[in-house]
C-alpha cells in the first residue's frame, strides 16, 4: 500500500488524540501587552519600538496557527451599533468565518491556497491588494504573516463593514479596506501583487473580463496576480456542498438542485448573495478554457499553474505537484490556480 504524503490534511493518531484535549483560550494581543506596559514607561523610543515588534511577531505567530476550535474559543464583543440592516446573529456568523479563514491555516476552502502563497511567495516589503476579500479574512492573513500592504476591495458593503470591525478589535493597522466597484471607480493606485481567493467564480464572466483587464493595468513592472477557484467540473464547484451533502451536484437537473436548496435555503451574510440561492444563481460556471480567453483578452499570460486534486494529497511525492487535469481526472480537481502577470 502506497504510503501518505507527509503533506496530507489527514491527522495522525497522536494530533487527533491531541484535537481532543481542552486548549488554554487564545491570548489577545492586548492582554500580552498590558501585562508589562508599565515597565514601559521609563524606557526610550527604541526599546518601546522593539518591545512591540517582538510581541507583534509573537501573538501574530499564536494567531496564525490556531484549529478551528480554537478560533472558536475566541469571543468577539458585538459593537454598539451592527453594520446597517445586519443581525447579530449575521454578524457573528460573519465575523466568525472571516477569523477562521484568518487564523486556521487548516480553514477548509483556503488550506492548499495557504499553503501554496507561503511557498511560492515573500509578501515582505510588498504592495497587495486583496480584490474580491469579503469579510476579511485571507486579508488579515497576508497583513499578519508578512511586513506588507494591503488594500481590501470588495463590492459588499456588508462584506466589507463585517472585516472592518474585525481589523479594528485586532488592532491591525497595515490594510485599508475599502467597498468599491472597481468599473464604476477604477483603482488608481499599482500593487506588486493581486490576490484573487475565490472571486471569479462569483462575477458575471463579460464583467469579469473588465476588471481581468483593469487588474492587469494596476500592476506595477513585475507585479502577479493570483487567481484561485473551483473549476465548475469540481466536486465541490456548487458551493452548496455543507447542505447538500452530494459531490458535483450541479450537474443534475436545475430544477432538482434548486428545490433541494430551497429546502436548506437560509440567509448570508451579504448585499449581494444574501442566501444559499442567490449564491448558487451567482456562480458563472467557471472552468480553464473560459478563464483563459479572459485572460488572453486581457493581454496577460500565465507565469504557473496548478490543478490540485486529491491525488496530489495521497498519491507521495511522485504526484505532488502533477497537474492531473486531463479527460476525466479534471472532475477531480478541486481547485484551479493561476499565476499571471502581463505580456
Ligand atoms: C466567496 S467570496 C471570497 C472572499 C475572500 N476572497 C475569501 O477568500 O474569503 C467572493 C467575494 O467576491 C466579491 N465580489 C463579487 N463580485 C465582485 C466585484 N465585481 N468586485 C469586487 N468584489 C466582488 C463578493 O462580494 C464576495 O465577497
């Protein structure tokens, strides 16, 4: 029997047994420093610089690698006033998905995209932008984990307001997030990297093919951008699969799958998809050939590619970093990563 990648998401025996015993709660950032923020005060600047520094990196490093349970543990205080037209209900739904997409590097949609970004890219000294960043999540992540920039652009006003309070109770000061539709203003400044983390799926293909090409002018000389999806031939491309528990049930009748959501519909948070159908309707059925004739229009060309299927994850080091994506075996990829930068 062929052996497991050390690589694989799979726990051993003793980090399962470990799952189960009860963890100290999470440390806020804060608490750490008041600790010692008095035997602060007769020191000079350099050393209160350093003294931070240290810290930051410290608590940034506990936060960035907690298990969902953790993230769980932590409590987040509910603002006087809740973005407008928001239940509280809605909000902490909110603001508890963005913090595990933040802080567990396991968070089940983004784990191979985490993994991927730390492996491929140094973030340090760089300008991002994190376009289509929702509540917040994966913008917090390059914000905590690298000496960078990042603008958060999303076209969601209740998206966007969710991440804002998440920044502001962290206290994280390097990103700017901001709601914008990006045809109507277009950005103005150049970023050296744009991330796209399960973004383009979303967007009508003709409008995404105008922001492809408004992204592609807003790089500086030898910026990138990454785009990461689930191609419509996926298992999980409906993104429905937490309800309706049947893999790549897109390809049955449409009126079947509509009347299997309707029974589990229930609200999200967010303007513009506001519930399981309204997400489902949203989907433009993305998959390689569609993405790419954006991407040729666009003037831009593909640095990398990678089509990560489970067999990558069990198949040893041999299947690694296969791009198994051919006939059939494209039914099994589960997420499309793409590279680009301009012609
Ligand atoms: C599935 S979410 C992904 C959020 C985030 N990138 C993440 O990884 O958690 C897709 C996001 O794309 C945003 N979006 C859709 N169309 C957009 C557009 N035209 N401009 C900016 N954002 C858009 C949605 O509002 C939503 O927040």
């Amino acid at each position: 029997m062929s052996k497991i990648n050390s690589s694989t998401q799979l726990p051993t025996l003793k980090e399962f047994l470990n799952d189960w015993q009860p963890k100290p709660p999470f440390i806020p950032e804060r608490a750490l420093l008041e600790n010692d923020i008095t035997n602060l005060e007769n020191q000079n600047n350099t050393q209160k610089d350093n003294y931070y520094k240290q810290n930051q990196d410290i608590t940034n490093n506990q936060k960035n690698n907690l298990t969902e349970k953790e993230v769980n543990m932590t409590t987040t205080p509910i603002p006087a006033q809740l973005p407008e037209g928001m239940t509280e209900a809605q909000f902490l739904d909110g603001i508890n998905y963005a913090r595990n997409n933040w802080q567990n590097e396991n968070a089940s949609h983004l784990h191979v995209d985490k993994k991927l970004i730390r492996e491929k890219f140094d973030l340090n000294g760089k300008k991002v932008l994190d376009f289509g960043c929702g509540m917040g999540g994966m913008t917090l992540w390059y914000a905590t984990n690298w000496d960078c920039t990042v603008h958060g652009v999303d076209i969601d006003g209740h998206h966007i307001a969710v991440a804002k309070i998440l920044q502001q109770q962290e206290g994280i000061k390097n990103i700017k997030f901001e709601k914008r539709d990006v045809l109507a203003a277009p950005l103005t400044e150049k970023y050296d990297m744009v991330f796209m983390n399960d973004v383009a799926e979303h967007i009508p293909l003709p409008i995404l093919a105008q922001i492809m090409e408004q992204l592609g002018r807003s790089l500086t000389q030898s910026g990138k951008i990454f785009v990461t999806y689930p191609p419509w031939r996926s298992p999980y491309a409906s993104h429905v699969n937490h309800v309706i528990r049947i893999p790549w049930v897109q390809f049955l009748p449409k009126k079947m799958v509509m009347n299997m959501i309707e029974d589990k519909n229930h609200p999200l948070v967010g303007e513009e998809e506001s519930d399981l159908k309204a997400a489902y309707l949203g989907l433009n059925h993305l998959d390689h050939e569609k993405i790419m004739q954006i991407v040729e229009n666009a003037n831009l060309k593909v640095a990398y590619r990678k089509s990560h299927t489970i067999l990558n994850r069990l198949g040893g080091s041999t299947l690694k970093n296969v791009n198994l994506n051919l006939g059939p075996l494209s039914f099994l990829v589960t997420k499309e990563f793409l590279l680009l930068e301009n012609k």
